[in-house]
C-alpha cells in the first residue's frame, strides 16, 4: 500500500494546475480519493468528523443492490431455460448465462454514465462525486435483460444528463436519475420496450442457451398480462412453462419481470441491509408499503372486469412488478423525495396509493411505481414546503401566546 | 422540586484521555499571557495600551468599538509586550510579560448594587465580554432589555471537565443574586442533578435539572427547551464558573483571574488539571505533557468548537479546555471507505466500532471524506434537540434569506449548536462557518 501511495505522490503533481496531464484531474482525483481515504483536514468548525461519508453511503446501497443482482443473473437464466423448454436447470450454466446476459448492460451504463460524471467534474474543476455508483447499477437492474445496449447508453446519457448535471450534479437533481432513464426507454422506444419479448433472454451467449424459443411460448410478465387479461373471472397469471404463479412464487421471483425488480425475498434483504445500516429512512419504506396495501385493498374491494388489474389481491399487488423494488430502492433516494419527517410519510404513502393507482385504472400502463415515484419527486418539495410552514406558524405562535 | 428537562436527541463521543477522578494536578504560573478579541465573537477591538505600557490585573487593554464602556482587561501584572496584528491591520492578540508582581486592580463594588452599576462593574472588569446573548451569539449590548437569563451549569462536550467541582458555591450563588438586577425574567440555571449547586432560596433564580446527552450542556439547547427566544426578545447567557467569578468580583472587587484547565486527548501523555491564568501561554504549559506524535494537533477547547491554536499559541476562551489529537494528515488509509476497523468512530452502524459501546476512540482531524452537497436526510435532526427544522434552517442560510431565516429560527441558535450536527454529517459541510456567517450577515444587515 505504501508503494501505491508513495507511487499516487509521485505522479500527483501532473495532474495538478499547469501539468501535463492537468486535463485528467477529475478522473485521477476520483481513483485517489477513492484508493485512500484523504488527508484533508478540517480547517472551521469541529476538529473531528464522523468516519461515515458519502462514498461509504454510496458503496452500502450498491452492497444491498447485490441480493437483487445475484438472483436477477439466476433469474434471467432460468427464464431462458424454461423459454427454451429445458427440462433441466443446471444452477451454475443458468447464473454464468444470466452474468453474460446483463454484463454489457452494467458495463454500457457505468461506463456512459460515469463518463459523462467525469467530464462534467473536470469542466465544473469539482471532484467526481459518487452518486452514479448506484444510479448505474439501478439503471440495469430495472430494465428488461433484453433491452438493446444502445438504448441503455442514450437513456444512461440522456438521465444523467438532463435529470442530473444541468441541475448541478449529485445532490441537486429533483427526479429519481435511475428512473429518468427508464422513463425514457418507456417513453422513446415504446414498441422495443413493452410486449412480452424483451422480458426474457432470446439469445445464446457464448453456446449457453439456445435462441429458438419453443412454440407457443408466452414471455410476458405477470402484470403485462394481467393488463391484457378480458373476462368476468379473475385473471390467473401463469409463467413460461403455462403453470400458474402462485403468491409464493412471487416472493421468490422466478418470474418474468425486470431483470432486477422479481424477487421480493432479495429486496427485503437489500431493504434489511439498508435498514440496519441507517442509510435508507424506515418511514419511507413502511408508508409505501402501507399507502400500496390501502389502495390495493381498496382497489380489490371494488373489483370490476373493465379493469382487470382490480381483481388482484392486496398481497400480490405488492409481491408483483417493481414496486417492492421502488419501495425499498427508488422512494428512499434522500435527494429526491421529501427531507422532513412528517413529509416523509405523506410522501411514501402517496408513492404507494399513486402506484397501483396507475397500475389498476390505467390499463395502458401495466406497472405504475416509477411513474408514481417520478411524479411525487415532482411534488416532494411542495409536501416538505407545507411541513416547513407548520414549523414556521408554530413558532410564530408561541410568540404571540406569550404576549 | 426543581424543574427537570430531558433532552432525548444528540450524541456522547467517547474520546480517549479523559479526566478521571484520580487525575493528577498541577500548576503553572505564565511568563506570558494574551488577550485575544476573537474570543469575543461581536467585540470591535480598540487598544487602551501601548507596546510597552505597564499594566495591572485588571486593568483595560482593549475596549469595543460601539460600546466604549465594554472592555478586556489584562490578567496580570505586566508589560505589554505586543500587539500583534493581522490582515487589514485587525487586531489579533495583545500580549503582556508578567512582572510577577501580582499588582491588581481593585473595583468599587458598592456602586453595583443596582442594575447601572452592575453593568459597569461588569463592563469595566472585563467580565461583560464572558457573558452572550441570544440572538447572535454575541456579547449581549448593554443597552437592550433582558427577558431571562440563562446559565448553563455543565459542560457536556467530549472530553469537557465537571464545571461546578472547582467553583465556591457560595460565589456562584451571590453572581446569581446580583444578576436578577439585569432582567425582570429569570435567571435560569441549568444543571446536571449530580453536581448541581443549590440555589434554593433565592429570588427570580430557576435551578433547572437537564438530562441527556450532549449537546445538553449547551446553553441554547436549554433556552430551546425552557423558553425559546422568539423575534424581538434577548436572552442573556453564561456559564456557571463566569457567575461565580462575578461573584467573587462583588465580594473581593477583584477580578479572578485563576482558571483550572483539563488537559484531554489521546496525544495527552497523562490527563491532567492544570491551575492556571487565563490566556495563559500553552508552549511551557504543556512542555513534556504530550506523547511523541509527530504531526499534532493542540485545540483550545473541546473536539467540536475548540480553537485550532498553534503550538507557541496561548489558552483562549472560555479558558477551561485544551485537547490533543493527532492530525492525522500523513496517514494512509487504504479503501478508507470500505475500512470494517473497529478503530473507526462513527455512528452509523455499517462500523463495528459503533456496536463497542465501552470502547473509546481516538480520532484524527481529519474530515474523512469529501465535501458534497446535502445527500442525506435527516442526519442532523438526530443530534439537534430544538424545535429547529436544522436543515432548512442552514439552507435559508445559504442563501442568505433573511425573512427565511428569522421565520426558521435563526435568533434561537449559535453556531456551536450546529457542531454535533458537523460532526456526523457525511457531506462533510462546515456548518459552524456557515451559521457564523449568516448570523453576522444578518446582524449587519439589521443594526
């Protein structure tokens, strides 16, 4: 270590003001704050400071990102197999097809992104920030496993872009920068990214898997065909071999579904990660959940056929599509939903009212948690603005009650 | 039945090289002392003295510019031996040699048996400057009008010593007597129940017991707590060894210039209590007193608003603290950030170090980390025990909205109420700076 830093020492002088290789100052500032920790002490205010910092806040949610990435990479695997109409499920052939499947993508959105990062930290003379870390890992994780890399790379670019740097980087953005960028393909490339292909790996990648699709196959998702279902009866969800997907099911997650959103059982393990280490807030989380659970109620209560989505029970609602992923990972994001405690509630509720609110009544959109979550970054600021104001007026009131 | 308070929200650092009950005690007498106007935040300096000048405990060496009448005084007997200044000729410290003489100053106490004379008596013994008010953090101007008094009775910083062991009851209790003249509120004292000194039996004087961790200690978390301050109003605050020093100037009508300093901090070879003078000369002071740590750094005061004093520097304000700590800037902590040590002090729970509940750290100056914009909810609200919303408060701040500002409390906070919040903050922006700042804005912009 210490050759690497004497090393670090060494070369540190070209970077700076005047040296050779002066344009290079962000990218060798971002490796060396990040190889050892910086030397910088404090010169105002406290002499000591807290070991935790933003890297480290950074670097947990990608750990508690990891859960949802291992099974995803599983997931995507067994799909393919069972697309195929494999009768046998060899654990390590489906989790290396699943690691080559979603590996451009991590590599596409990392390296667009944190290009762009790097670029925009040498013309503003700032240091990188690490933000990106867990928005280019969100990025693969939410979408389908077969979205064209070239999509990820304009939507990558276009988020960090227009939802991030133009309004002053890491910290500053209004909207979700993960969820800008699904909107986007959402958005911008509606025939490539609804239906029920992309859900599911077609491709053999390196002789594993095979690209014919056995016949007859349908590859959409629980929700994609929940939102197409016709008829009296409630809709029964089945997977690729035809067999009905039971609530269990669900939790696991050995469904179709974006590539990192299925399984419920590791996004409460990444929310217990996130919990444990203070770094996601807990009323976010639970008012989601709770705001999702009253509208599904709700919505089941009222069942009716025009919207077959209503005839889902409250528990499923929840397990399905990505909105325990957007309760746990995309409503917690601090920057962008409500900062005061109270707003924090009010927010998280309305998050899971407004999600299967669009799920259920707007047939055209099959899965409502990243547009419930890109509309209440909008209005988060509003809910902390009211918060705000009662701490205002009860200050002034105990002014004047005193007179 | 005295009132009690509880404060739920903040934190107790566990430092390493505190003082114990056993701890031994020394004295040094100073060769040289300095009188620093910094110490004194809203204190416009101008000299009463010459390079030269031979002086007397007690007499004035500066007073302030908008109030004449308020001085600093020189601790010994003494020459002054220089005035040293900084940029745009702002004067930084007025040093004086000690004679050893010993000669002082002697107040006419009678005069001060009412409010006027109090004041003067104060104003002119240099102990005026050791009191603040709320708003501004400042010395309290001698002309407003005092709704209440607060005293603060502990000190609950890292590191800190028990402030009422060293001070006479009996002095604290007539400093409180005489201070009910400035107000027609209360003087509030605020104090831990175990080392409280009992101010039973003394008209308009309220001993409040506090409980909690620090910042409980701090005198405008009490105010918070008791009485907030709201627009208009002026609170002047204290602590509890500048009442009694006030009460022995009534007694004696001499100023005490004595203080007793905790020695703190790892890089402390023994922890220890040194009897001192005020504005002592710390070189000598801590001569063969420290470990072999090459880069150190000496603060006067505690870890969170203590000053960074240069080792040939000299005991500032409130003259109570020195701390130790390593620097710190020529480690190399490999992957710092992903670092399972349990040596890492934190509180957030990802560092084993925060689940040793009995270990005590010893940490570096540096800021372990870099400087990034508000990320984080909610980190500051967990140690801010006010009804403060801290967040929008130093946003208001920032971007100087005064109307903002006042409508979030500004009038009710110091910038040492932020230090906590500093601490654990994991953008690592210097609060303190940034609510000093606003606070003399605002100030500048009123007045």
């Amino acid at each position: 270590m210490k050759a690497l830093r004497k090393y670090l020492d060494k070369i540190k002088p070209k970077f700076e003001e005047g040296g050779k290789l002066h344009a290079f100052r962000s990218v060798f500032d971002g490796f060396e704050t990040f190889l050892f920790t910086p030397r910088t002490t404090s010169t105002s205010g406290v002499h000591i400071h807290d070991s935790n910092d933003s890297k480290r806040t950074m670097i947990i949610v990608v750990m508690a990102l990891m859960p949802c990435l291992l099974f995803g990479m599983y997931n995507a695997g067994y799909q393919h197999w069972l697309a195929i109409g494999a009768s046998s499920f060899p654990f390590w052939s489906l989790m290396l097809y699943g690691f080559l499947a979603i590996l451009p993508t991590i590599v596409v959105s990392y390296v667009v992104g944190l290009g762009i990062e790097f670029v925009v930290a040498q013309w503003r003379g700032e240091e990188i920030q690490e933000g990106f870390l867990v928005t280019g890992m969100l990025i693969p994780l939410i979408c389908p496993i077969d979205t064209p890399l070239w999509m990820i790379a304009v939507a990558t670019a276009f988020a960090v872009i227009f939802a991030k740097e133009v309004f002053g980087g890491t910290g500053y953005n209004i909207f979700n920068v993960a969820l800008v960028a699904r909107a986007f393909l959402f958005f911008a490339y509606p025939a490539k990214m609804s239906g029920d292909k992309v859900f599911v790996a077609h491709d053999t990648i390196l002789g594993l898997g095979d690209s014919a699709i056995a016949d007859g196959i349908t590859c959409a998702t629980p929700l994609g065909q929940i939102a197409t279902h016709a008829g009296d009866a409630a809709p029964v969800v089945t997977d690729l071999s035809g067999s009905a997907i039971s609530t269990f099911d669900a939790f696991i997650g050995l469904i179709p579904g974006s590539f990192g959103e299925t399984s419920t059982l590791c996004i409460l393990i990444g929310a217990a990660i996130l919990l444990f280490t203070g770094v996601a807030n807990w009323r976010v989380i639970l008012s989601v959940f709770v705001g999702g659970a009253a509208m599904a109620s709700l919505s089941y209560a009222l069942q009716t056929p025009t919207y077959p989505a209503s005839m889902i029970n409250p528990l499923d609602q929840l397990l399905l599509g990505g909105f325990a992923f957007a309760a746990v990972f995309m409503a917690t994001d601090p920057v962008t939903g409500a900062r005061t405690h109270t707003g924090q509630y009010i927010y998280g509720f309305l998050i899971g009212v407004l999600a299967i609110l669009i799920r259920v009544y707007n047939t055209g959109y099959p899965e409502g948690a990243m547009l419930a979550i890109l509309l209440m970054n909008a209005f988060a600021p509003l809910i902390d603005y009211c918060v705000v104001q009662s701490n205002i007026r009860r200050r002034l009131r105990r002014a004047n009650v005193k007179k | 039945m005295n009132k009690s308070i509880r404060i739920k929200k903040g934190l107790d650092l566990r430092l390493v090289g505190g003082i114990d009950s056993g701890a031994p005690r020394s004295v040094y007498t100073p060769k040289v002392l300095a009188v620093v106007p910094d110490d004194f935040r809203g204190f416009v300096a101008k000299l009463e003295v010459k390079e030269g000048d031979s002086v007397k405990a007690g007499d004035p060496v500066m007073r302030d510019k908008s109030h004449e009448e308020v001085k600093l005084t020189s601790p010994v007997s003494g020459r002054v031996s220089a005035i040293v200044r900084g940029a745009r000729r702002k004067i930084e410290r007025v040093v004086i040699e000690a004679d050893g003489n010993n000669e002082a100053i002697t107040f006419d106490v009678k005069s001060a048996s009412n409010a006027e004379g109090l004041r003067s008596l104060l104003a002119a013994s240099g102990l005026w400057a050791c009191l603040r008010q709320r708003p501004y953090d400042i010395i309290p101007n001698p002309d407003a009008t005092l709704r209440d008094i607060f005293v603060t009775g502990f000190d609950s910083a890292p590191l800190a010593p028990e402030l009422s062991a060293g001070i006479d009851a009996q002095h604290a209790r007539s400093g409180a007597k005489a201070l009910t003249l400035l107000t027609d509120g209360n003087v509030y004292i605020c104090q831990r129940a175990s080392s409280a000194i009992n101010f039973d039996g003394i008209d308009r004087v309220v001993a409040v017991d506090v409980e909690g961790p620090h910042p409980a200690g701090n005198v405008g978390v009490q105010i918070a707590n008791v009485k907030p301050v709201n627009k208009d109003e002026i609170v002047m605050t204290l602590d509890v060894v500048t009442l009694a020093r006030i009460g022995q100037l009534l007694a004696t009508g001499r100023v005490p210039y004595s203080t007793t300093v905790a020695l703190t901090g790892s890089e402390v070879a023994t922890p220890q209590l040194i009897d001192t003078i005020i504005g002592a000369d710390l070189a000598p002071m801590l001569e063969g007193k420290l470990s072999d740590t090459p880069h150190k750094r000496i603060i006067s005061g505690n870890v969170l608003t203590g000053w960074k004093v240069e080792p040939d520097g000299f005991l500032r304000f409130p003259y109570r603290h020195i701390t130790v700590i390593p620097e710190g800037d020529d480690v190399a902590d490999f992957l710092g950030w992903a670092s399972l040590s349990p040596k890492k002090m934190s509180v957030n729970r990802s560092f084993p170090g925060h689940f040793l509940f009995r270990k005590r750290f010893a940490p570096d100056a540096r800021i372990l980390g870099g400087k990034r914009a508000m990320i984080m909810s909610g980190e500051y609200d967990r140690v801010f025990p006010m009804d403060i919303l801290p967040e929008y408060l130093l946003k208001a701040i920032i971007s100087r909205n005064i109307e903002q500002m006042e409508q979030l409390g500004i009038y009710e906070v110091a910038p040492e109420d932020f230090a906590l919040a500093e601490y654990v903050d994991s953008s690592k922006l210097e609060l303190q700076k940034i609510v000093e700042e606003g606070l003399e804005y605002l100030r500048k912009e009123l007045n």
